[in-house]
C-alpha cells in the first residue's frame, strides 16, 4: 500500500480512542494537532521528536479545550506511546530501543512518509481540518475552540445559534492561543521580571502568561499585550507592586523600599524576588540576622 497523504489523512480519521463511559478519549487528536503546529513553526527538524517540555506544555493548552468534561489531568505520555500502535511513529527508549510502556518512551521516529507530509502546507491544513471535525473526537463548542485557537474559518459553526456558547467557546481558544504564544513562542518559559525558567514534562512551567493592559479592561489577547511571569511577579504585577514603561523597563510605583534603576537595581530586585519563593528556606540556610544583612547589602536609593 503506497502511504501517500491520502493515505494519512484517512488514518487521522480513523484513530482507535478510548471511549468508556461515552466519554471519548481527546488525547491522540489532541497530540497530532500538537504535532502539526509544531511542524509549522519549524520545530520538528528529524524524524526522531522527544517527549521534551515544550512538546508537554503545548499538550497541556490544547488539554484546556476539553477540560471542562475530561477532569482528571492531561498525561501527554499517553497519546506519545500508544500511538506507536497506528503505525504513524514508533515509541523509542532513551537507548534507541523500541518502547514497551508508556513509562519508558521519552522519543518517537515518525514514519518516513508522515514526516514529508508534515513538511507540506497543504496537508497540515487538510490535517487539521480532519481532526477537528472527525465523530466523535471533540464536542461541537470544542472545534469551535479548537478553530480560533488555530486560526481556522470552520466549515459548518454547530453552536452559532448558542450565542453564548459560541462567544465562549471563541474566547477560548484565543486564550489557549495567547499562552502558547506568550509562554513558550515569545519568552520561552522564563519570567520576565526574575529571568526564572523552570519546566516539567508534566506539563508544569514556573510562569503564567500574564496580560499586560488587564484583559477584563481591554479584551486584548493580541501576544504583544502580554509577558510572562512566574507566580510571585504575577501576583505583585496585578497589585500594581511595579509595572512597565513602553520600553518594558522595570518600575515600582507603590513602596518606597522596592525602587530600583540600573543593573545593580536589577541584580537585587532578583535576590528581592528570589527569597520570595521560599523565605523559610532562606533563613534556614541563612538565619534571621544573616538574611537581613544580604538583603541590606543590596538597597538601591529610592527614586527622588
């Protein structure tokens, strides 16, 4: 049998999912629309794709489409092995070994066909298209998530009679879409106030994709309105602890001890931030007085 795009196309829809409780499984179309958009942005260079935690976050947002029915957690692992069964890759341990168990597979080698049709435009987009609306795979308010987070005009809009549904729905998928693009696209997991970068392969990142201009004001989830940040500057950016000019400088607008300006500004507004994450530990390493006293070594005059 030639395995042309034809050929793949009709394996997209007709994946074998887990459909207990008339509930069906989102994980596999969930994981190949992960891979298409990958391929899109160039990030799929060989055959060989590792179970990296770019490739887990991703999933995790896609996940967020469909959570509202499928409650337990999102285990990307899944889909990653168990799809070595269609014959689209094969599931590889680290040594290069074919894969028994899910636990094992940290890399797959997509079949030598699908990875030149994942090269090609036209195939991705008919890829796509497929996935979403294939029976039973998602819900009708699901596609039309799925459609505004991919930037795809659907082809029928099953629940335009639902207003309101529908203007969820919309809403998001462009909010999937803004923390792929602010996240991981634009600063790549690391916040944008400490430099913290710290990620999982169970879909876990030390920061949030954060709006700039309040989105309850603006309604902006355009990626140039948002930064990413970790919990803590998240927390304090919402508060108004410090803010940003149009350069994105570094500015504090409430407290008179937390001003900073210049490099050494910057270097102790880090420090500042850092013992935030985990103070027990730092007066454990440092005791009451010692802490004090680094943190004293970093003041900046406040701004005049």
């Amino acid at each position: 049998m030639i395995k042309d795009q034809q050929y793949w196309l009709h394996k997209l829809a007709t994946l074998r999912i887990d459909r207990a409780r008339g509930n069906p499984a989102p994980h596999k179309p969930l994981l190949l629309l992960v891979l298409m958009e990958m391929a899109e942005k160039g990030e799929i260079r060989s055959r060989e794709v590792p179970l990296s935690p770019d490739l887990a976050f991703r999933f995790s947002v896609f996940w967020s489409v469909v959570a509202q029915r499928r409650k337990q957690s999102p285990e990307v692992r899944l889909p990653f092995h168990h799809l070595g069964s269609s014959g689209m890759w094969q599931p590889l341990m680290a040594d290069g070994k074919p894969s028994p168990d899910k636990k094992l597979t940290t890399i797959i080698r997509i079949d030598p066909s699908l990875y030149d049709c994942l090269a090609d435009q036209r195939f991705r987009d008919r890829a796509r298209r497929v996935l979403i609306e294939t029976e039973p795979y998602f819900r009708p308010e699901e596609r039309v998530a799925l459609y505004s987070m991919l930037n795809i005009n659907p082809t029928a809009l099953e629940v335009d009679e639902n207003k309101e549904l529908y203007r969820a729905s919309i809403e998001k998928g462009r909010d999937a879409r803004f923390r792929i693009e602010v996240v991981l696209l634009a600063h790549k997991h690391t916040c944008g106030l400490t430099g913290y970068r710290m990620t999982t392969l169970e879909m876990e990142s030390i920061v949030d994709a954060a709006h700039i201009q309040e989105f309850r004001d603006s309604r902006n989830n355009d990626p140039r309105n948002g930064i990413a940040l970790s919990k803590n500057a998240h927390w304090q950016f919402d508060r108004g602890l410090w803010s940003l000019n149009d350069d994105y400088i570094k500015r504090n607008l409430k407290t008179d001890g937390f001003l900073i300006r210049g490099q050494i500004g910057v270097n102790a507004e880090t420090s500042l931030l850092g013992t935030c994450f985990n103070l027990a530990r730092m007066i454990t390493i440092l005791g009451v007085s010692g802490l004090i006293e680094k943190l004293m070594a970093f003041r900046v005059p406040a701004f005049g």
